[in-house]
C-alpha cells in the first residue's frame, strides 16, 4: 500500500454471471500468479535498466540558461542578498529576476554552501526525481500490472524523457510535480497534505505552475466542499502562493519575471495579460460538439444493444426517445473523475493562449509543450478504470470512469496534432500520435478496454516526445563547446583582480556565474538584464562609472564584426567603441561563433594574456571537424564536464 492507493482491494459488482465479453473472458484460462508477477518484475528490471544507460550518456547535456537560475543561490551565499549579481555598494544596478524556475533558484543554496558542484548537484537531483517517480508508478498496486508496466516505460524507454532531468533546466521536475499533483486528487478525491505539498512545488517551479496549482486547488475545494478540512487547506496554499507572488513583485520591482517581458516583447508587466486574445473559443466549441456527438452515438449503440438482448435494468425506468430505457434516479457527475479533464484543458488553454504570447527561445526537446502535455498521460495511467475485467469476467465497481478518461485524451490529442509542428519532434510522430489519442477517446467514451487507455496515452506521449536518441546524444556537443569557451573565459575573467564592476556578456550562463564576487553581469541578451524594462537599455553614466569588460559574441574573431543583443547592448558595446577599450579576439564556441572581448584601459593584463594562451586549444576543440551522434559520444564515454565546477 502506498501513500496513492485509493482501496487495498477492487470490488466487484454484485450481480449474477457476466454476459457477452465478460462471459468470453471468464472462459479464457487464466495467467498463473507466478507468471505474471515474474513477467511483471523482468519488465520493471528491463525499463530501469534501460533508463539507467539513457542517463548515462544523456546526463552530460546542459543548457546554458540552467547557470542563470543557479547564480542566485551564488550570489545569496556570496553577499547575502537575493539577486542574480552579488550585492555591491554603489553598482547603480536595481534588482533582477532572471529565473522562472524559483524552486531551482532557492535550491540552488545548498551546493553553494556546501561547496559542491552545482552542475552535478542538479544531475544527482534529476535522477532521483526520476527514479522516484518511477518507483512510485510501479508501487500503485490497485492499478492493474499491464498499466503500471506502461506507465513506467513512458517514463523510463523514453530517451525525451529522461533526457528532461538532466539538461538542469526545470521541465522534467515541472511535469512530474503537475503529474504529482493532479494524479493524487484524481486518485484520492481530495489533496491533502502530500496534494498541498504538489500544489507549492508546482506553483514554485514555473510562472505557469501557479495557474497550475490554483486550478488544482479549487477544483480539490469543490470536490470536497463539504470537507472543511480540504477547503481551509485550499485556501490556506492559495494565499500563500498569492503572498509570495505579491512578495516578489516588490521585492524585484515587476508583476511578472524579466524574462517573461522579454520574451513577450513587452516591456509592460501588464500587456503580458492584455494580449490574451487567442481564438480559442472554436477549439473548445468543436471540443464540446465533438463530446456531445460521441455520448449521442454510444447511447443508441447501448440502446439498440439492450433491445437486442432484452435486458432490463430491474429498477424504475424512463423511456428516453432515440436512447432506450434509462434509470430514472440522477447519477450526480463523477468531478473526481473529470480531474484529467480538467488538467487537459487547462494545458490546451496554456499552450493556445499563454505559449503564443512568448518567444520561447530555449525550447530544448520540444520542453514548453513537453512539460505541460506529458502529465496528462502520466495521471491517466495511474489509476484503474471503472468497469474492467476482474479474475473470473467479472467487471470492477471502483476506479474512474472511462468517458472523462477519454474526453482528456481527445482534448490532449487534438492540441498535439494542432502543434504539429514542435521544436525537434517529427511532426508526422505528432499528428499519429495524437490520432491515436483521438481515435481511443471515441472508443473510451462508451466502452471500457483498460489497454486502449494505455495505446491512447502512450500516444500522447509519443506525440510529444518522438526525438531520436542519437540527435540527443549529439546534443553533448553543445556542453563540451560550453566548457572551452564559455565556461574557461568566465574562469580567466574571475582570476583577474584587476577586472572589477560591470562586466557584459552576449550569451549569459555559466560565464557569469564564473566570475567573482566583484564583477557583477549585465546579460546583453536580455533574459537576465536589469534594465530590460528601458528600451534605451543601461543608463550610459551607470556603465561609464563602472564598467569593467563586455564580451561580445561575433562570427569571426576580427574587431567589428560582433553581432548585437538586447537592450543594454547598444548603450555597453557603443560605449566602449567611442572610449577605445583594449579589443582582444575571445575564444570560439564554433567555427562561426566567437566571444570576443573589449576591456577598460589600464586593466585586465593578466586575463587577455591567459586568454591568448588558451585560444589554441579552443580552436583545436571547438573548431576542427568532428563526428555526431554516436561516434561523438563514444569519443567522450568517460567525459563528464558537470563534475567540475566552474567556480575553482
């Protein structure tokens, strides 16, 4: 029995013997006990083992903007104040949030305390997170062992999946706490302490998530209305997110984070919210009609078949035209089992509306879609359905019932074939994918074939998460390039005392999070920039004051040829121009990507010197032809970069 279970056994219908398919199925002979939990456990061995050597090769991938998130925790211990740059006195630099992912932003604290390397920190993280969610998924012992096989192997045969807990980005947490969170109240009917615990992580970890968890929470109070103890607990989570939301919107100056106004391009919090205006609502008219259409069907299928048959239902009755007899007394509608609807439609509302505000520049492995979408799948795997067959042919009373299962899928499968076209994914993948979750819905609606449930939400998951595993695997190269330009020029830029204020960088990470307590970054990207809120950027007397050095990025390491930003770009690479600061050529990332650097004059002697040492070595690394995919990755098997930590 595990903290999800609902009953420690299913019950069976009372009644006489089963009839047509029932009947058919109390014939079959049945799989010995034995067997089946042998059969079971070789093929949770088989999934984690399989998950395990995808972790292996996918755990060297690391997204750059990770180290943006990570730098609070840096910072905070460094100075003692929550910013992204360490507190100086007189810097002129207000205050920035750079993050959307605050859950990582305040764990970011420990390895910086504790010394350890905060990229490796992140990895072991991710893994028990995953591995966690898989243990659970095996232990949901009232769901049938089929459906727990299938529910973990969408999570551990699944390269996409997997590869989400390790680029240190919050998309694989995000998903599992959503799955958390709407799965215990679809399972329990109500939250509780471990649902209000889901509700804070997932609100935590995304901008996104407190819509998430509000929606969970409210739906949990009107479940449970009658439950004073589930509505103070609802209220007392939402206030709480709501004084935190309000907290840090004085504490960093804006309703929304810096990079949501960024990438709405937007420099007004509020204009964010004005311009939802998407045309959802023939989406949902269709989603409604097509929902009324399936019940129409399946209620003269049923009709005509109880004709046929001659059955009666031995209780009072009403004829209802064109759908047979029906029970007189109202069934009152199942809201515990609408949970997944409800979790469906609320991503179909985020992903149509909220996502096409943004431009979402780091969409690794289709994640903006990916973390919203494969929850879905997860929390309708987890429970058993009402009405499937039980040892004997008789059919089981408890569980959800398969109609609103299905509504979800359809919902699920209908965006994923809208977005076709997602970052990575093959977008035939998607449109079968979500076919299959569309054409399993329409059978679900009426009929209940538990491996249907399972066929439809692996589709879904499919849909979203069909990216090779070689192309992922090739997607090390991007951390190994990482580390000998990024990450090495941050390096020889901290050694240097003499480099001391604001330091610009054209492609913010894990070069500022590199530096010393004494330069403080100004993203020319804009994600992580203070004054990304002025169009003019940077106030030019704050950088002629103290600025330091700015890192440009460029094709080619000649002087002139950088490429500009964002924002504070203009003013800070205009600036040191006019002034003449001493110009050296960087280190590359690629053949055609440089990061070149301009300095104040009188410093940074020792740094552009060490610089011009490693430049060979950069361009032996990042410039001479290489293999991808497999042959890059077999020449780097034992080349783990994050157990280094940048700051040494």
């Amino acid at each position: 029995m595990t903290v999800l279970d609902l009953s420690p056994e299913p019950q069976q219908r009372e009644g006489g013997q089963p009839s047509g398919a029932s009947a058919l199925g109390a014939r079959l002979p049945r799989i010995p006990v034995w067997l089946a939990r042998t059969v079971f456990g070789v093929s949770l061995v088989g999934l984690v083992g399989l998950m395990g050597w995808m972790a292996f090769w996918l755990c060297r991938f690391t997204v750059d903007d990770a180290f943006i998130t990570w730098r609070y925790g840096k910072s905070f211990v460094e100075s003692g104040v929550w910013d992204w740059n360490p507190f100086v006195a007189g810097s002129g630099l207000p205050r920035v949030e750079a993050y959307t992912n605050p859950l990582y932003a305040f764990v970011s604290i420990v390895p910086a305390v504790a010394g350890w390397p905060v990229e490796a920190f992140f990895k072991a993280l991710g893994l028990l997170l995953l591995g966690g969610g898989v243990v659970v998924a095996a232990l949901l012992r009232d769901v049938p062992r089929y459906q727990r096989v299938a529910l973990v192997a969408v999570m551990a045969a699944n390269p996409l999946f997997v590869s989400h807990f390790f680029h240190g980005l919050e998309s694989g947490s995000f998903a599992l706490f959503i799955a958390l969170l709407y799965g215990v109240l679809y399972r329990r009917g109500k939250l509780g302490a471990l649902g209000w615990a889901a509700a804070v992580l997932v609100a935590l970890s995304r901008p996104e998530g407190m819509g998430y968890a509000f929606v969970a929470v409210a739906w949990a109070a009107l479940v449970n209305r009658k439950d004073r103890r589930e509505v103070r607990g609802a209220l007392a989570v939402a206030g709480g997110l709501v004084g935190y939301w309000v907290l840090r919107a004085w504490w960093f100056g804006h309703p929304m984070p810096n990079t949501y106004l960024v990438k709405s391009g937007s420099v007004d919090s509020f204009g964010i919210m004005q311009q939802l205006t998407y045309p959802v609502v023939p989406v949902v008219g269709m989603l409604v009609g097509g929902a009324v259409l399936c019940e129409i069907l399946w209620r003269r299928a049923d009709a005509r078949k109880e004709r046929k048959n001659g059955e009666g239902s031995g209780a009072a009755a009403v004829r209802v035209p064109g759908q047979g007899e029906r029970p007189a007394t109202h069934t009152p509608l199942p809201l515990q089992d609408l949970t997944p609807t409800v979790l469906a439609a609320l991503t179909v509302a985020v992903t149509l509306v909220f996502y096409p505000l943004s431009v979402l520049h780091m969409d690794v492995n289709n994640r903006f879609f990916w973390q919203l979408t494969a929850p879905v799948a997860l929390v309708l795997l987890c429970r058993p359905l009402k009405g499937r067959r039980l040892p004997g042919g008789a059919r089981a009373a408890d569980g959800a019932a398969p109609k609103w299962a299905a509504l979800a899928l359809a919902l699920t499968g209908l965006a994923a074939m809208y977005f076709k076209e997602l970052p990575g994914i093959d977008p035939k993948a998607v449109v079968a994918g979500g076919a299959v979750a569309v054409a399993v819905a329409v059978v679900l609606w009426g009929r209940t074939v538990t491996p249907l449930l399972v066929v439809g939400a692996a589709g879904v998951m499919f849909a979203v998460s069909a990216t090779p595993l070689e192309t992922m695997v090739g997607g090390m190269t991007y951390r190994f390039h990482l580390r000998e330009a990024h990450e090495e020029l941050g390096r020889l830029m901290a050694r240097d005392k003499s480099i001391k204020g604001l330091v610009g960088m054209g492609d913010a990470g894990v070069f500022p999070y590199a530096l010393n307590k004494d330069q403080q970054a100004i993203d020319l990207g804009g994600l992580a920039d203070p004054y990304m809120a002025d169009p003019k950027g940077i106030p030019r007397e704050v950088f002629a004051r103290n600025g330091a050095a700015v890192v440009v990025l460029a094709g080619e390491p000649d002087y002139g040829k950088n490429w500009f930003g964002m924002a504070s770009s203009y003013t800070m690479v205009d600036y040191v121009k006019k002034e003449k600061w001493t110009y050296s050529a960087g280190l590359p990332f690629g053949g055609s990507y440089w990061l070149n650097v301009f300095v104040k004059p009188g410093t940074g002697e020792q740094f552009l010197r060490e610089v011009k040492a490693r430049r060979p070595v950069a361009e032996r690394a990042n410039m001479s032809p290489e293999p991808i995919g497999w042959a890059y990755a077999e020449a780097h098997t034992w080349d783990f970069p994050f157990l280094d930590d940048p700051v040494r």
